[in-house]
C-alpha cells in the first residue's frame, strides 16, 4: 500500500458519512459520534505507531483498518436508530459489505486486503479466534486496543450527560441509567473475565464492563496512554460508592501497573 491510496480511502470514507447526515439534531449528533471516533482512532494509531514499533506498510494497514473499522454503524444507525448490536446487525460485518459492495480495497494486495478485512471482521467480537496466524492477530489485536482506547475517550466525556438525559443513551446504547449494576458483573471484573455484551442490563454494567477491558489490552503504549488519560479514575467516579467498585478500582490500579511494568 502507498499514502495515495490512503488517501483516496479517507476521500471516500468522509464522502461516504457526509452521505448520511439530515439535518436533525439528535440523529446527525450520533452519527457524527461515529465520525470523529473514527477520526481519533486513526490519529491515536498515528500518535502511537513509533511506540509500537511499526514500520511504513504497517502504519499504513493499522490506519485503514481504523479508518473503515466501523463503516458499517452509519447503515446500522440508518436502519436501526441504535448502536447496539444487540438486536439489530453485526456492525463489523456490515462494514465488511459495505467495502466488498463498493470495491473499496480492491485495489490493494491480497495479503493486505486479507489483513484489514480479518482486522474489521474481528474488532467488535467478545474474543479473537484461537487459530490466526501472528500477522493477522498482531493487527486484529491492534484495532481493538485502539477501538477501546477511544470508546474510553467518548463514555468519560459524556458521563455527566448520561445521568442527565439517560433516555437519550437507552436509545443510542440500548442501556437504561439505573443507580444499580450487576453483581456478576462486578466479579468478572475481578476475575478478569472476558464479559459479552448481552449481559449488561444498565449503563452502570457498561462501565464496569468497559473497565473491564482492561484485562483484554494488548498493547503497552496503549495501556500507558489509557493510564495517563485518568479514564479509570473517571469511571470510577461515576459509579455507585460500593464495596464492589471500590475493590474494582484498586483492582485495575494495580493491573495496569503490572503490566506495564511487565513490558
């Protein structure tokens, strides 16, 4: 792959979103939402590439995939004013429809097209595959570490909001704002187990679920960027003062320690 064909990727990619905007203030919000996602996940890939170790090719095949990772939830938005996959579509697999509808990696080597696609196809699942080889595990991993390291970035700036207008996120998350959460929840936290997405019963269980996920991050430069943003802290804040949370907080202190210094 060369920068040209990058660039003609995110031409179209932002022609494609501007596409779905109405003119209505809560609609064109969210999937704005997506669209400036989008846009921090590839300038976190950029910020962090020389961290990771990434070679030319490689930051070139880590911002595809980040550029196109969720080109599939303004369709599923479109169809299904949610963007909970829970109940409506797939949206990495949409995404991958979208692409092969429009030809868009066509024009790339079949190694490269292979790698982004698997990367997109596997960003959204509750687990990656046993059976992958290093390269396509190596940037499948990648986009979940930057997917997450974003979703981070969206829920702490709008946690005032969600106590302020919690019918707002039940539409958009699929979540009701109650002052509770699940205990099971909290204990696979703890225990640093892998949560699916059809446990959560309230937005309290999604973020505690996404504190979660730090058991599930691969990558060190990512980890560190996650603790020097005090997302954790913020979470945390926002949660019911309970034995449970506290011990989740302490919890993911000291796991973040660990495994940066592990590196």
């Amino acid at each position: 792959m060369i920068m040209q064909q990058f660039e003609q990727f995110e031409k179209w990619f932002y022609d494609y979103v501007a596409a779905f905007y109405i003119g209505e203030t809560l609609y064109d919000d969210n999937i704005r939402l997506k669209e400036c996602h989008t846009r921090r996940v590839c300038g976190d890939i950029l910020t962090l590439a020389d961290k990771l170790g990434l070679n030319e090719q490689q930051k070139l095949i880590a911002r595809t995939t980040g550029l196109f990772h969720d080109v599939g939830r303004f369709e599923q938005y479109k169809r299904f004013n949610s963007y909970n996959d829970i109940g409506t579509i797939n949206h990495a697999l949409l995404g991958l429809e979208i692409l092969a509808a429009n030809k868009i990696l066509d024009c790339l080597d079949p190694r490269e097209k292979k790698l982004i696609e698997s990367a997109i196809g596997f960003h959204g699942d509750k687990d990656l595959p046993k059976n992958l080889d290093k390269e396509t595990e190596f940037f499948a991993k990648l986009i979940r570490d930057f997917d997450k390291l974003d979703i981070y970035f969206v829920m702490v700036e709008r946690l005032d909001d969600l106590k302020k207008n919690p019918e707002k996120y039940m539409t958009t998350l699929g979540y009701p704002a109650t002052d509770g959460y699940s205990q099971h929840i909290a204990q696979a936290v703890l225990e640093e187990r892998t949560i699916d997405y059809r446990d959560f019963k309230s937005i309290n269980d999604m973020v505690i679920g996404i504190i979660g996920w730090l058991s599930d991050i691969n990558f060190v430069p990512v980890l560190a960027e996650i603790k020097n943003r005090g997302h954790i802290g913020k979470f945390i804040k926002f949660l019911p003062d309970t034995a449970d949370i506290r011990n989740i907080a302490k919890h993911a202190e000291n796991l973040i320690e660990k495994k940066i210094k592990s590196n």
